[in-house]
C-alpha cells in the first residue's frame, strides 16, 4: 500500500517539530534563568520526593541546631556562675582559718570577719539565683522564680527544683542544661548544712566568741560539691560543643544533597541552551526548505 504524502501533511509535521523544539528551548531557558533543575513536580516525581525528605532534615538540623545554641547559653552560663562561687567559697574558707585563729584576734577582728562573711553569703545567695533568659539555671522546672530563698529571720531556704531542663540535640539525644541548687549549694554530708546555712553558723559562732575550727572541713566539702558541679557542667558543655560540631557537618551534607537533586550547574545549564537553540534554529530552516511555495500560494 502506498501512503500519500501531502503538503498539508509536511505542513503540520513541520509545525509539529517545530513546538517541540521550541518547548525544549523554553525548557532550557527557564532552567539556565533559574538553575532550578525541578520547577514542577512532574519534571522529576522521584527527585521531588528525594528533595521533601532532605528539606525536612534540613529543618529538624536547624532546630537541633537551635536548641544546642540555648543549651550553650544555659551551660555557659552556669559554669560562670559556679566560678563565681568557687571564689566567693574560697574567701569563706580564708576567713575561716583566719576566724580559728583565736589567739591573733579580738572581738573586732572578728565582727569585721563576720560582716565579711554576711556579704559573701549575699554574694553567694545571688550566684545561686543566676538567670539565663529569664530563667533560673539551678531551679529547674521549679516556677519558685529563684534557685534559694532568704526568709525574715535571715535563713534561707532552697525550694525543690522539679524536673530538669533538657534540650534536644539530635533525634535522639537529649541534655540536661540546669543545675540542681540543692546538690550544689545543700547539704555536702547527710544531716549537714547547706552552704548557706553552713556561712552563718560560722558568723553566729564568731560572734559568739566559739572557736570555728571544725566550720573548716564542712567549708571544704561544701567547696568541693560545687566544683564537682562545675566538672559535670563542664563535660556537658563538652558534649554540646561536640554536637554543635556534628551539625555543622550535616548541615553542610544535607545542603549539598538538596543542591544535587534541585540545582543544575551553570556550565551545563548553558551548554543545553545553545543546543536547543542550534537545533531550534536548524528546525526553522528545514522546514522552510520543506515547505516549498505551492500553485496556491501564488494564487491567493
């Protein structure tokens, strides 16, 4: 059987050649405009889903990554303030052993040490109730509003923290951001007294002339609970810090698989328009060979 060709028959695959190549060249240059390798789904179903599953790490990366920046804050912040109390306890213990020293001091010296020891202890009081973005850092979950408490009578109380305060830094992983007062400024021994107690028993005995000698090794212990605190505050700085640095590195991956699978190089992007204008144009110059003037055309 033959099959008759027809101008009309050129005539519209001609046409037909020539949309696809112009659709391919318009392809191409929205995609060198835009170096968008997907600007519709049905460009690429299976790069679209690839690319919504990266976008989603890529959030939860950057909360991850907010939440490490308020953990740093917490931790910096109490470790700044049981530094604080390192020093303020270092000085009790000095005039401590200086109060013991009952032969080398009088009624005066010791009044002077005991108002000395009143300003440490308030020192200390504002040391425990540290805040960090309105929150404090030793009460815990605790709404008190402070870590310790001064009463009219002059003692003071540390109310009970409640839970902890952790931050997410990864799927899963957790870490605690608080410090709890009562295992850093209560009691450093069973029955004992907590720091606070501790400084104005020994103004209480000074005054009332009792020697202060055995206050020293219950100061020690209460210094020792503190830097104890400070050593766990340290390591979990550590921790976050080593999680910043891991999330910096995923943030990098993550952004690099997005790009592979959204962006196009430019180099390339390029190159594919001036294919598809070479072979647009060629297109145009076939078909105006094909399509050769016809004994109609010249009577219209």
């Amino acid at each position: 059987m033959i099959t008759r060709i027809t101008n009309a028959g050129i005539s519209a695959a001609a046409q037909r050649n020539l949309q696809t190549a112009m659709q391919r060249l318009a392809t191409a240059q929205t995609k060198a405009s835009s170096l968008e390798a997907i600007s519709k789904p049905s460009d690429n179903p299976a790069g679209v889903a690839t690319s919504m599953a990266v976008r989603a790490e890529t959030r939860a990366n950057a909360q991850y990554s907010r939440n490490v920046g308020d953990a740093q804050g917490w931790l910096a912040t109490a470790d700044t303030a049981l530094a604080s109390a390192t020093t303020i306890l270092n000085r009790v213990r000095d005039l401590t052993v200086s109060g013991a020293n009952d032969g080398g001091l009088n009624a005066n010296g010791k009044e002077a040490i005991a108002i000395e020891l009143e300003t440490l202890r308030d020192s200390l009081m504002d040391a425990a109730n540290t805040q960090y973005a309105g929150r404090t850092i030793f009460a815990g979950t605790s709404d008190a509003g402070v870590a310790v408490v001064k009463n009219d009578d002059g003692s003071v109380t540390i109310p009970p923290a409640g839970g902890s305060v952790d931050r997410r830094t990864g799927a899963n992983t957790t870490i605690r951001v608080d410090t709890d007062a009562t295992a850093v400024f209560g009691p450093a021994e069973e029955g004992g007294d907590d720091v606070f107690s501790l400084i104005s028993n020994i103004i209480k005995d000074l005054r009332a002339g009792t020697n202060i000698s055995s206050r020293i090794d219950q100061v020690d212990a209460s210094m020792k609970q503190v830097r104890d605190a400070q050593t766990s505050v340290g390591v979990r700085h550590a921790t976050v810090l080593a999680a910043k640095s891991s999330l910096l590195d995923d943030a990098v991956t993550l952004e690099g698989r997005r790009s592979a699978v959204e962006d196009i190089d430019l180099g390339t992007a390029i190159l594919d328009l001036k294919t598809q204008e070479v072979a647009y144009q060629a297109a145009l110059a076939a078909s105006a060979k094909v399509l050769q003037p016809t004994l109609m055309d010249f009577l219209r």
